[in-house]
C-alpha cells in the first residue's frame, strides 16, 4: 500500500498548506469494472461486509483514488429506523419504498437498539475490515445527513409541507434525526474511519429556500460538527452557490461541489473557513468522456483552486476505471508542470 496518504488528507483536511492535493471521492465509487475485477456485486455488496471492504478498495487499488469511500448508498440509518429499503441492481443503487413516520406528527419511536439494526453492523464490520487492510489509506464512510434521513422517514411530501406549515414539527424531527447522525458517527469513528461524509442534498436550495435552511437545518449542522470528534464534510448535489458562505460557518472541514457550481466563484463564497472538493462532472465527463478529457476538467479544477480534486457527485456504475485514473493522472501532470 501507498504510505502517507491518511496523513496527507488529514493534514489537508485541517488546512496546512503543505499537503499534497488529494485525489478522491467523497461520494460512491463503486462501478461496473471493479465489480467484475472484485467479484463483489451490487447488490450483495450492500449487505456484506466482506464484499463491501472489497469494492470499496477496488476504487483505490485499481481506480487510483487516494482515498477508500464506503458504502454505497445513502439508505442505511433509514432502513434500521424503520424504512423499508429496496436494495436495487447491479445498476441501480438501494432506494427507500417506504415512510413509516409519514402520518405521525408526535415524537418518532425510534428503536432502542437502531445501531444493532439491519445493515449498520454490516458497514462497522467493513470499516474495522478496511481498516486492518489499508491502514494507511483514508478511510471516508458516507452516511445520509439528518436532513435526508427525516426525509426518508417522513416522505417528500411531509418534508416540504411540515418545513413551511408545522416548523416545530419538523424541528422536532431534525434534532431527532441529528442524534441519531451523531451516534452513527461516533461508531464509524471508533470502528476506523478517518473522515465522515455527510450527504444531504434534500436540505440544498433546489429543495428548501435560504432562509429555511438558514432556521431549520443550519443548527442541526452546527450541533453535529460540534458534537463528533473527527473530520466532517459536506457533499450537496445541485447548484449550492447561494448557502456556500453560510455552510462554510457549519464547522465543516470540507465541502463538496457538484459541477454546477463554479469552483471560483465557490472559493470566493468559502474563503480559508473551510476546505473545497470537486468537482469533475460525473456524467459529461466521467462517465461519457475520455481520459483526456477528464485531464482538462481536472485541470481546469485545480487552477481555479480546488484543495481536493474529486468527482462532483457518486460515480456512475457504468464508469470507466481508465476515466477514474485519470483523475490522479492529472494532478500529477498538472504539479510537475509546476516543477
């Protein structure tokens, strides 16, 4: 294994200049190609351990990627509160089919015993997995944000409705929701992870309005960051420019953009509160381009000032690995012509 690459991130992580730009995902990596290279299979991959620290490595191992992401989905704290969770295909990555709390306004009953639940010992029994077989490669676990799991919880229409109509409710529910993060957190922090990714693009503006996300979501941020002793970032898909400066007051080490938004106009909204990662098109370019292709975005990326090169959402399964490598590929091209 590559050494010094979970001591690189973290020190980039914790803004020292030094570090070398990190090559990785904050998202999921799991593609077609690795699969058929690891003989582990969405969707046995979701529910065991083994076949996940397998996928997932594959991703640094043969992808490149300076960094191991696990799991692949964002299902799994919804699935052990009660959603009913449909694991997908080979194709098609575990979606939530049901709303237990969609009719119940009151305190949700969340079970006493939610982390002994479904797959949750399945991703810590991974990340101890990994841990032992890539000790000196970051390992990033991807977990839903407390945004995204009321609204698995509760379902789209009772998000929106409850956020405009009943903001106490739905208060309710976000602190619920945040403790139940947290607790998760903590367990993958002692499990071995090095950085927790949440993702909570159902709290962004191409669902919720500024000033909602600025009175009900915002402090649910604070608290979580505040509360884990350990990296956090952000991933949000869409166009998030407008909440940027405002997520950059979270406490976030990190924060990841989709190709959406401008990397520049990012850096201007962040300044040096926080880290920014991205953010290569995961369809235009990953997923359809060539690698020479993928070096232009990469370095147009770069000079516009990204500290971590990444891809701007989850990759597509169909991606090419030649596509993922180039990304690596470029950094280093882009810093030796530097040199």
């Amino acid at each position: 294994m590559q050494s010094g690459l979970r001591e690189n991130l973290l020190n980039v992580l914790a803004g020292k200049e030094e570090g070398l730009i990190p090559v990785l995902s904050v998202t999921q990596t799991a593609t077609n190609g690795l699969m058929e290279t690891t003989g582990a299979f969405w969707p046995q991959a979701h529910s065991s351990a083994f076949q996940m620290a397998e996928l997932s490595l594959a991703a640094h191992n043969v992808g490149g990627l300076e960094a191991i992401r696990y799991p692949f989905c964002l299902t799994v704290l919804a699935e052990a509160a009660g959603c009913e969770v449909d694991l997908g295909t080979i194709n098609k990555p575990p979606e939530v089919i049901s709303h237990p709390f969609a009719e119940k306004v009151e305190k949700p009953n969340i079970p006493a015993d939610l982390y002994d639940r479904a797959r949750i010992p399945v991703v810590l029994e991974a990340t101890r997995r990994l841990k032992n077989l890539a000790p000196d490669v970051p390992l990033i676990a991807g977990m839903e944000g407390p945004a995204t799991l009321v609204y698995h919880l509760i379902g789209a229409q009772n998000y929106l409705k409850w956020a405009l109509f009943k903001p106490e409710t739905f208060k309710m529910y976000i602190r619920e929701a945040t403790c139940i993060c947290e607790g998760y957190a903590e367990l993958l922090f002692e499990a071995g992870a090095d950085v927790i990714c949440l993702n909570d693009t159902v709290a962004g503006p191409e669902t919720l309005d500024c000033l909602l996300f600025e009175t009900l979501i915002k402090p649910s941020y604070q608290h979580f960051t505040h509360s884990i002793e350990g990296p956090v970032v952000m991933h949000m898909c869409g166009n998030t420019t407008s909440i940027l400066s405002s997520l950059a007051n979270c406490g976030f080490e990190g924060i990841s953009i989709e190709e959406s938004v401008s990397v520049a106009e990012a850096k201007s909204q962040i300044g040096s509160r926080t880290i920014l990662i991205g953010n290569i098109s995961t369809t235009n370019t990953l997923l359809y381009s060539t690698p020479e292709e993928v070096e232009e975005e990469a370095f147009k990326c770069l000079e516009e000032g990204v500290d971590i090169l990444a891809p701007g959402c989850g990759l597509a399964p169909e991606t090419p690995v030649v596509n993922i490598r180039a990304m690596e590929q470029a950094r280093d091209k882009y810093l030796n012509d530097f040199e």
